[in-house]
C-alpha cells in the first residue's frame, strides 16, 4: 500500500506484533513490583532491563524499528489501544512516585538509591509518554499532561515544545538545541534557564500592554512556579522530609535523561541562514535511532526527524533515510553524552561526515 506523495509502503502484516511492541514501556512497573517484592538488588531490575538487557538485544539481534504505518491501517478500537499506552503509563508513573514517596522510610537507603536511579529513568521515559499526550488533542490527554508534567516538575513543557523547539529547532533562537561541540554540561546549564526563560517571554508577549501586577498573575509561568512550590509543600506534609528528598532527587534524575535526551537529538545539527532567512528543517536536522527494542521501550523517539516533518502519534512514525543516526540506541547514547570527550569522539566523525558541513556554533553572548 503506497503512501502519497513518499513511495513509502505501508507494512500491515507486522501490525500486531507492532501494537504489542507498543506497549513495552509498561513492563518497567511490573518490574518495579518485581522489585519491591524481591527488595534489596531486586530493585535495580528496571535499571538492569533498561540499560543492559535491551540495548544488548538491540546489538546481538540488530533489529531495527522501521515498520511504517498509516493511521487508515488501525480500526477504531486498535487506536485507542495504541492510545491508552502513553496515558496508562502516566498514570502509573504518577501513581508510583506517590506511592514510593510516601512509603519511602520502608526502604533501606541501598533500596532507596536503586529506587532513585530506576524511577529516573522511568520519569526520563515519562516525558516521551506526555510528549505524545501534549501532541494529542483529545480532552483527557490534555488533562492528563498537564497533571503528569506537573509531578514531572515540568508544567511549562507543552509551552516550550510547541511554541519554541517545533518554530526554532535547529537555530541559535532554540533552547534545546545543542549546538557543535558544546559539552552537555554547558547545554545543560543553557538550557534549563533559558527555556523558563523562553516561556516567560512567550506568554509576557501578549501581556505587555497589561498592568504590572496582572503581566504577572496572568502569566502562566508565575502560575505554574505557584503550581510546583504548592506540590513540593503538600508532598513534605503528607511523606515528610524523607520523601520530599526521593521526590527531588528521582526529579533531578529525571529531567538529566529528558535533557541527555533533547542534547542529542539535534546536536551540532544547525540550519543554514541564508539572505537573513532559516532553510526549512528537514530530516537531516534531527539525530535518529531505530534501535528496535530501544525504540519501543521509549515510544519510538528516536524517529524524531520524522516527528518534526510530520506530527503523528508515536505509533505511525516512520524512518528517514535522509537523517544520521546514532551508532547505538539513546539508552546507551546517554551514557556517551556524560562523557563530553567520548561523545565528541563517537559523534563529531559523522558530523563531518555529513553534506552539506553542518553549521557553525552561533555566538555566545
């Protein structure tokens, strides 16, 4: 079946085992049940899963994520399976960290760093989940984005995704792009304060004509701090210090794979500017990976050149043969960004290997 306008071939026989796959990011709760059973080591299994299990699977097998799909391919009911996946795993990402959070003084602090680390990386995975939420525009998925990025203490997301990263990617105006060379620290200390501060400006654009005090109380951003300062205060008073400190620290885990993550996808991947105008974004603007059991496991965000071409749930993304891809899937390219010399090393040869040279660094003021 062939897709207009791109010669693609729609691949209906792995349909099934497509929507099943789908579905591989909710095992990581059956394996933190699996672990606070077990208690001790056991709970280092969504860890073990994540970062040794799959990705070697990814290179003994060296399967790739490219089914292509069209959305006539699914029956309603399919759909809304596809669907419940990203919801479902907000819920329980939501319903895990308050659970843990409250029950955090029934762990032994090996248990609780092994807890910390685990739902890191499940709240780095959540933001994949309500990133596929915020695209959506069904009524509960913007109820439940907007619940699930606030625990994730990211309320502005929708903010600086669409009205930012989609208009800017790939230019100097981008927060979350990083640019050539630029070790993830340095991004890292970029781009947190500069995207609250991007958003700020966004919503105070429309504001300037307004009084002082209501060009604060009505924009967003002021209610979104109110919003954060209001769970931090109501998590301390119902789990206590010790929780409130599982809570960040699982927080600030988190928000490292989500920046790792938004590091590498666009790294040193500049568009050209030409007569004071940006050339369009296109494939070759965006790093892709279709490691297959990496791919799943993170809602397919690895065919993120595609996503910026065309907006389409997770699930009928397909591949780009015009965009690079990474040497191993963002699982293990995660650990390769921590190492600002290693990641220079593994990824600045493809830059250069790249037509036409990529762009330089803009400026730094």
């Amino acid at each position: 079946m062939l897709i207009e306008g791109q010669g693609r071939v729609s691949s209906v026989p792995r349909k099934y085992p497509h929507m099943l796959w789908c579905w591989l990011p909710l095992s990581l709760f059956g394996l933190l049940a699996l672990g606070i059973l077990g208690g001790s080591y056991w709970m280092l299994l969504p860890v073990v899963f994540l970062l040794v299990v799959l990705p070697l699977l990814d290179l003994l097998t060296g399967w790739q994520d490219t089914a292509y799909f069209q959305k006539k391919d699914f029956s309603p009911a399919e759909i809304s399976f596809l669907n419940w996946s990203p919801r479902l795993y907000a819920l329980l990402y939501m319903g895990t960290v308050f659970w843990l959070t409250m029950n955090v003084r029934r762990f032994t602090p090996t248990e609780m760093g092994s807890l910390v680390l685990g739902r890191s990386l499940v709240a780095g995975i959540g933001v994949a989940a309500v990133h596929e939420l915020l695209h959506a525009k069904t009524r509960i998925d913007q109820v439940l984005q907007r619940l699930a990025t606030s625990v994730l203490f990211y309320p502005h997301y929708k903010l600086i995704h669409i009205r930012s990263h989609h208009v800017h990617v790939g230019t100097d105006h981008d927060e979350n792009t990083a640019w050539l060379s630029e070790s993830f620290y340095a991004y890292l200390n970029r781009t947190i304060p500069g995207s609250m501060l991007r958003c700020w400006e966004l919503e105070a654009g429309p504001l300037r004509h307004a009084s002082g005090t209501a060009r604060v109380f009505r924009n967003k951003m002021a209610f979104y701090a109110a919003g954060q300062l209001a769970l931090l205060a109501a998590l301390y008073l119902v789990s206590g210090g010790w929780g409130l400190l599982f809570y960040l620290a699982h927080i600030i885990g988190g928000h490292i794979v989500l920046e790792s993550v938004n590091y590498i996808q666009h790294y040193g991947l500049l568009r050209e500017r030409r007569e004071g105008e940006y050339e369009d974004a296109g494939p070759e603007h965006s790093w892709d990976t279709y490691h297959f059991f990496s791919s799943y496991v993170t809602f397919r965000v690895g065919h993120h050149s595609y996503h910026h071409l065309a907006v389409k749930p997770y699930y009928l993304l397909g591949a780009e043969p015009k965009a690079p891809t990474l040497p191993v899937g963002y699982l293990w390219s995660i650990a390769l960004v921590l190492l600002p010399p290693w990641w220079r090393h593994v990824i600045n040869p493809r830059l250069a290997a790249l037509a036409p040279p990529i762009a330089p660094v803009p400026a730094r003021n």
